[in-house]
C-alpha cells in the first residue's frame, strides 16, 4: 500500500486558495514572479529576514535545471523527459530548453498545484510534444501508471527524470525508497537529476540551513527540508553520479558549481551554500 508508505505533510493537495500558501507559488514568488498571493510573499518575506540573499535559493535551483536539461539533451541524448514537480511556468522551461536543441523531444509535466495545472494546459495547447499530468510526486506508482505518461514516454528506452526542488517538500525519511521505485521504472542509460535544499554542515552554514527550514516549515508552506550530502546520496540509489566539472568527484556539488556556464567572478552567497545538486544515469 504505497499511499501509507509514502506519507509527507506536503503531498495533501493544494486547492487555489488564496489564505494558503502553496510550494508553486511561494517558488514563483522567489523567482520574482507575478502568479502568487500575499501569503506566498510573505513566506518569502520572511525567510528573507533571516537570509537576505533568499532569492539565490531559486534562482541557484532553476539556473541547474536549465543547465542540466541541456546538458541531458545535447550530451546525454535524451530525448523524453519526466519532469516532476515542474512548478509555474517561467523564463525557461524544459520543454523549451529541450526541443531547442531537438524540436520532438517529448517532455511530460507533473504537477498537483491546481494553478501550475491550469497555466501548464495553456501553454502546451500547440505543441504536441508536451504534456501535462495532475499527479502527486510522492506517489511513484501512480505517476509511473499514469495513462499519459505511458502514452507519451517510451519506457524502453532513455528517460531523463527531473525532481528539482521538489524532494525536500517531502519530509519524511524514505525519500530513498520512494526514488529507488522511480529509478526501478526506468530502462538502462536513463538520467535523473535532483536539486535540494543542503545542510552544507559547516557550523555558520548549517545554522543558516537551519534559520531558513525553520521559516519554511512553520510557514503556511509547511515543508523544506536542508539535508546533508549523505542524505541526498540516498535519492540516486544504485545510479553513477556524473562528476559536476572537471577533475571533480562523482557526487553532488553546490548547485551553481554544477558545471557553470563560465568562471565564477563573485563569491558564493551564504544562501547559494545552502543548494545542492547531481545528475546520475541507470548503468
Ligand atoms: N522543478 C521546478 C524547478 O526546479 O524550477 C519547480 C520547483 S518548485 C520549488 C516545486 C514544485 O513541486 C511545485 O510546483 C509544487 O507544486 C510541486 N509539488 C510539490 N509537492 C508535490 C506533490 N506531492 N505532487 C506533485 N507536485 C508537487
């Protein structure tokens, strides 16, 4: 019974409630974005107090996302993505970033935010290589079953997986299972690539860590959890990590230091120590 196995505050769906705040639109709203309400601000507010760098804590995650898309697509030669979690439309969404470099390239969204849903079926109207699916993300099964999904993604063959920024919404201790079930699903040279707030476990880091999942989970939000290295290890089992740059160890790296698009200039933010990232493939 999966639906008493996978159990985290964060996967009661979240109706269009403007006295709520929801994961999509506190994100957008750290984003700089204009789909929220005042209580998602005010979630971001706060945690601004405590970090005044806050933003980097999106924008880190959303610039690894882009570079990791491409990155599956140009090198790895994926050409079908499940992106779960995807979140409000922005700048630059994976189906953009993939079908830049392939125009067919298929990609399927998943999402429960009834406002992500609804922005989400609107953009894809024209493009018959995108797709959305209503799905809770901590229900492997019933994404992996899912009718569209299986319509649209052909399981014998290469899969990129995205979960960015979405597994430290889920708070309970058996992420590691609940993505063994994924990778499972997945056929040999697949991908999946993971974002996640980090305790970088460094005293004046990890108190900053701590400061920020404090805000977020007494937050109307509810959920965001900063985990260590070892616990994010957990969420690639039985995957090869690709090294984050050059000469480095397979591992997860600081999400900016995943293969940046050019040298660094200016110092990481305190927050930016706070986000970590990898990619691993399905020997
Ligand atoms: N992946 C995008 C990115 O990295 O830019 C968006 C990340 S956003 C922080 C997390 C997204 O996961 C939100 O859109 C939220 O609605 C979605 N989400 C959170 N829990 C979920 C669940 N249990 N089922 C489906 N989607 C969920």
């Amino acid at each position: 019974d999966t639906a008493a196995k996978y159990e985290a505050p964060s996967m009661v769906p979240v109706g269009v409630d403007p006295t709520r705040a929801s994961i999509a639109r506190v994100y957008d709203a750290f984003l700089g974005g204009k789909d929220n309400y005042a209580i998602d601000r005010e979630v971001f507010h706060k945690v601004q107090r405590v970090a005044p760098e806050a933003r980097d804590l999106a924008w880190s995650n959303r610039n690894f996302l882009t570079r990791a898309v491409r990155f599956l697509t140009d090198q790895g030669g994926i050409r079908q993505f499940l992106d779960c979690g995807s979140g409000l439309p922005t700048a630059e969404n994976t189906h953009q970033i993939a079908q830049r470099i392939d125009p067919e390239a298929r990609v399927v969204y998943v999402d429960n935010d009834p406002v992500v849903i609804a922005h989400g079926e609107a953009l894809l109207e024209d493009n018959d290589f995108t797709h959305f699916v209503a799905a809770d993300i901590f229900q492997p099964q019933d994404v992996l079953q899912n009718p569209t999904v299986r319509k649209y993604l052909d399981f014998s063959k290469p899969i990129g997986l995205l979960h960015v920024g979405t597994l430290h919404h889920y708070t309970a201790e058996n992420g590691g299972e609940l993505m063994q079930e994924y990778v499972d699903a997945l056929p040999s040279g697949s991908f999946v690539a993971i974002s996640h707030f980090l305790d970088p476990e460094t005293p004046e880091r990890s108190e900053l860590a701590r400061r920020m999942e404090d805000v977020f989970i007494h937050s109307p939000m509810g959920s965001g959890r900063f985990r260590t290295k070892a616990q994010l290890r957990e969420f690639l089992p039985g995957l090869e990590i690709v090294p984050p740059g050059p000469g480095k160890p397979a591992d997860f790296d600081l999400s900016d230091l995943w293969w940046p698009d050019g040298p660094r200039l200016r110092p990481l933010s305190p927050v930016e120590e706070c986000s970590a990232a990898a990619v691993g493939r399905k020997p």
